[in-house]
C-alpha cells in the first residue's frame, strides 16, 4: 500500500458568510464592504462605553433562511455569547457569537461530486459578529486598523468531521456559495471575504472509525486555494505520522505565496474564551408565525432545481449544472 492510501484524510469545514444586510449585526453603522477606512463606524461599532447592542431582524431571517434550506433544526430560543479575546481588530474585547444554544442544528449540505450525489451533515449554524481589519504597511512598525467590517453579521456553517477529500472539500464550498446566492443573503465572494473557510484536517489509518488527531487551517481566502491547502495538510500529516512523529493539535496559517503553512499558535479551547450570555441582549425568540412564512418563502434549492431538470425535464447532468450554477 501507498502513503496515500494507507490513510483516511478527514475533513471539517468552519464556513463564514457575510450577510448582505444593509446595517451591522447590533447597530445602524452600515455593512457595505469597503469605503474609506473607518467610515461606517458608530460608537457601537468602537466598544465606546454605554452603547448598547440591538440585533439586526434582517440578519436573523437570513439565518433561518439558510438553516430552512439547509433542513436543520431551528431554535425557537437560543442565546446570543460574548466569545472573549483580545486582539486590536475587536475593540469591544469579546465578538458576540452564540455558544451552545445556537439558532440552528443539525442540517445538511447537498452537492455533486463527480457522478455522485453527495451530502455532508452539519453541526450547527449560528449568528456572530465580523471582526475589524488589521492592515500592515510595508517597513514592518506600522499596523493600521479599519473597523468598517467590525459588527458586520456572519453565519458560521459548521460541518460534521465527514468530509473525506480536498476536491470533496471544494465541492462542498461551492455548494455553499450557490446555495446563499440563490437564497440571496450573501454574494458568497470568497475574494472579497465574504465567504472564507477554516479547514479542520486529520488523518487516520483507512478502516479506524476513531477520529484521528487534527490541525485547523485558516487564512484561505480564494476559492483555488481551499483544496490545495488541505491537500498539502494531507500529506504533511502523513509525512510525520509516518516517521514516528504525532500531530499535535495547533491552528495553522496558509501562506498562498510559498504554498505551504506555518503554525501559528496552539489551539485553544472553549473555556479560555470565558462564553457568557451577553447581558445586553435578550433571548432569541423566533417566532413560529415569523419562521413558517419564511419556510413558505423560500425559493428552491439549486439541488430541487437540478433534480426537476434532470428527472421531470429530462436534461443532461451537464445542462442542469449549467443551469444551476448561477
Ligand atoms: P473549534 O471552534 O474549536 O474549531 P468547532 O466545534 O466549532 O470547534 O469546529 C470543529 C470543526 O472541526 C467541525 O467542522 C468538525 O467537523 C471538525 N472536526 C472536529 N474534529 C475533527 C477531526 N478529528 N478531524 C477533522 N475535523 C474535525
Ligand atoms: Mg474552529
């Protein structure tokens, strides 16, 4: 047997999509992507004391919205957690995100893989906040921050560790971008990050069913790049499973330019966030009159509409792609 096929690579994906909505997350500062640097900031957006959050309708439908077309289980209660951290693009100290009462449940993402009709079960999909922007000028002493993207709303799509190739990676990814395109709550541009991925790898001796040891790949930010980082992480993996070494769990950053990634830090875990129930935010109640009429609202899936294609309309898989793809 080969390296390659003596292992089982398995993968979890941890997707972020922007929301198209018109305001952020917890205030009235705009979500537009872009604009001169600290521009559509408000004193929410700064973590200026007294200002308090109020959380965006719009972004609360698109999330049923995807979690609807998604077939998850849909909270009618969850909570809304600050996720505690220190870093200078999150001026508040903590993102609000939503721990373990998440909107939405279970679900899955159904693509095509070569001939094969494929489905990855998920986690969860849950609400949280984007963060702010670093930028670094040439010379290495200066950073700048841009908090225009700070508060934007985010959907979190998190799979279960059950996808097994970087090409069915890639494939599930895309299903994700076409199916918020269709539903129309996110352009899904993976360039302008609006869509980005977080790749969990690990490998483990084809047959096991215990799940082996993983790494966290981050910073893949183009569409081209998602299956060749994770295959790289593959191989890297088999590389010193194979000379007696073992893979320790750490986040790792994808460096396009070179084609390789470099450790970035241990991972850490749930409690060193310190999650807690925003105080400044109430429950979130879905109302069931509220979450049936966006049931009844939603248009079909591109998989609805291929199948009607392909088995009431007769056409090709090829035609059907073609006609799904945007
Ligand atoms: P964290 O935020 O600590 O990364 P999450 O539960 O949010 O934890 O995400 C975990 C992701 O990692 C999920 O997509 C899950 O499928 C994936 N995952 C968990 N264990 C493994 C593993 N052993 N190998 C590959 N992917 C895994
Ligand atoms: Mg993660």
């Amino acid at each position: 047997m080969t390296a390659a096929t003596e292992f089982e690579p398995v993968i979890g994906l941890e997707v972020h999509v922007q929301l198209a909505t018109q305001s952020k997350a917890f205030c009235g500062a705009r979500a537009e992507f872009g604009g001169p640097p600290n521009t559509h900031i408000d004193p929410y957006t700064l973590g200026l004391p007294g200002a308090l959050p109020v959380l965006n309708h719009r972004a609360v439908e698109f999330a049923l919205r995807m979690g609807l077309a998604c077939g998850c289980d849909i909270a009618l209660r969850s909570e809304l957690s600050r996720k505690h951290y220190f870093y200078p693009d999150s001026p508040k100290g903590y993102q609000i995100s939503q721990f373990d009462r998440p909107i939405c449940e279970n679900g899955h993402i159904e693509f095509v893989l070569g001939s094969e009709r494929r489905q990855v079960r998920l986690l969860r999909i849950h609400i949280e906040e984007d963060a702010g922007k670093n930028l670094h000028l040439a010379g290495g002493r200066t950073s700048l921050l841009d908090f225009n993207r700070a508060g934007v709303p985010l959907i979190e799509v998190v799979s279960q560790p059950e996808i097994r190739s970087a090409e069915e990676a890639g494939e599930y990814l895309r299903a994700i971008r076409q199916l918020v395109r269709f539903l129309g709550i996110s352009d899904g541009n993976m360039e302008a990050g609006s869509l980005r991925c977080d790749a969990n790898v690990s490998i483990r001796p084809r047959g096991s069913t215990q799940l082996g040891q993983r790494t966290e790949l981050k910073n893949i930010n183009s569409f081209k790049y998602v299956q060749k980082a994770i295959e790289h992480e593959i191989l890297r993996q088999i590389d010193i499973v194979q000379s007696g070494g073992r893979i320790v769990m750490e986040t790792r950053g994808w460096d396009a330019a070179r084609g390789t990634s470099r450790s970035q830090r241990q991972k850490e875990h749930a409690h060193d966030y310190r999650y807690l129930p925003d105080p400044d935010l109430p429950p979130l109640v879905v109302d069931k009159t509220w979450l049936a009429s966006n049931a009844a609202a939603l248009p079909k899936t591109p998989m609805q509409r291929r199948d009607h294609y392909l088995f009431r309309l007769g056409l090709t898989p090829y035609d059907a792609s073609v006609l799904t793809a945007e």
